[in-house]
C-alpha cells in the first residue's frame, strides 16, 4: 500500500469509527483527539470517565454549554448518577484541553475563547494549508479531483437536509482529503489540533445566514484551481477561505463580548 492510500485508508477508519460512536460525538472527537487515538476508540471499554468527558466535550463544542456557563461536579454526577471521582477526572481532562477554567475555591467554568489562541491556531493552520495546496498542485490529478468533489457533493447534501453538524464536519474532512491527496499527511495532526481552538467559533459562524452557501462555493473553487493546477488560484482561495473566521470572531465579539476571555 502506498503512503497516500495508507493516509487515504485511515481517513476513511476514521469515518467508519465515526459512525458507530454514538450520540452527539461525530463530528466532535475528530477535532479533540489524534488520529491514532481515535482508532483506537472502542465502546466496550469507554469507561464512565470517558462518557461524562465526551458528552460534556460534545456540549460545550456544540455550544449547549456556553462560555461562562458554571459547571459543579455535584450536579454532573447525580445527572449521571455517578460519584464525584469520574466527574472530577473528567473535568481535568476538559481542563487541559483548555475548555473548563478550574480553580480552587471557585467554581468551574466553561472556559470562553482566547482571541490570542485563535489568532495562533489561525496562523498556523493558514500557513499549513497554503502548502498544502503547493503541494496538492504539484500532484492533483482526475482520481484526487473525483475524490474531493464526492466530499463537496455529501456536503450539499448534508446542507439539504439541514443537518449543519454533518456539513460541519464534512467541511473540515474536506480539507483534510486535500491534505492527504497533496501527499502532506504529517500536516493532519496539526491541523486537527488547530481547528480544536476554533471549533466552537466555527459553529457560530454556520448559524450565520448565507455562509454555509458561500463555504461551499469556495470549496468548488478550490477544485477547479486544483484541477488547473494553479498555485496562485488555490494559495488565494484558501487564504479568503480560512480567513473567514476574523469575520467569525469580530461579529461575536461584538454581539458577545461575554463569551471572549
Ligand atoms: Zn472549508
């Protein structure tokens, strides 16, 4: 097997692994965790920790649980009707992935965004991705571009059908698939990890009117400069692209300044 359908076979693992985990999570763990861990995800032996862990995780990415919102673990273990250990672990794992602020003596909260840390995340994955596409323009060929677009065709799908969620993480898989067809899958990892600082700004922004729309028409475009294999075309699209989200952050600064640290 080759480096690319060895990158192109774990994707699709992941996919697979996405559809049997239950509830809320499918498009939420594929930002949180690596890919190696995701594989390795198994039901029978998620422990009670892991499941307070993912569904606190999953609200507060989806945002049912907001910035700001107090979190005790008294309440979340008789919701669970479990002690107050897992819920205790759980929450210094929601910790250090920096979506609860815990502090003693004070109650715990759900962490709000870090302008600092998207601004980092925003460098970082933009920087990525501009190569990405260098890369991808160097090797696209017909096979990668039916690859792409079966991706942006479940897109449009997923927007009939109105489930955002779905779209939401078709989107980023999309730009994964070009990651791994532009034979750059050392870039995944650390685009994953990226877009975890972002994500909750990325589901405020599809509440948005019209931008899912305008998301999909850049993502066509990004095919067809890949198709031509224009560098300059892709490295532009994807700069307006992902620069989308300092739109994101001014509109919900503005109407939200309560949900920003
Ligand atoms: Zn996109």
């Amino acid at each position: 097997m080759s480096m690319p359908e060895l990158g192109i076979s774990v994707l699709m693992s992941q996919f697979r692994c996405n559809e049997v985990i239950p509830s809320k999570q499918h498009f939420l763990w594929l930002s949180t965790v690596g890919p190696m861990e995701n594989l390795k995800i198994d039901r029978e032996r998620r422990t009670t920790t892991d499941q307070v862990f993912e569904d606190l995780r999953d609200d507060i990415l989806s945002l049912a649980l907001l910035p700001g919102a107090k979190m005790s673990e008294a309440e979340v273990a008789a919701r669970f009707g479990i002690s107050r250990q897992p819920v205790r672990d759980a929450f210094n794992r929601l910790g250090h992935l920096g979506l609860l602020k815990i502090r003693p003596q004070r109650a715990t909260v759900v962490r709000g965004f870090s302008i600092e840390k998207i601004a980092e995340a925003r460098f970082i994955r933009l920087a990525l991705e501009l190569e990405v596409m260098k890369q991808a323009c160097n090797v696209w060929d017909q096979k990668c571009s039916d690859s792409a677009m079966r991706n942006l065709e479940e897109q449009k799908a997923a927007i009939d059908a109105e489930t955002l969620d779905r779209f939401h993480t078709l989107d980023f898989q999309f730009h994964l698939l070009i990651c791994e067809l532009g034979g750059c899958h050392h870039a995944i990892d650390t685009i994953m990890s990226c877009r975890q600082k972002t994500d909750r700004l990325c589901v405020l922004s599809f509440n948005r009117d019209k931008e899912v729309d305008s998301v999909i028409e850049e993502h066509h475009q990004l095919i067809a400069a890949l198709n031509e294999r224009d560098e300059a075309k892709a490295t532009d699209i994807i700069r307006t692209h992902l620069g989308r989200l300092d739109s994101v952050v001014a509109e919900i600064q503005s109407k939200h300044a309560e949900y920003f640290e």
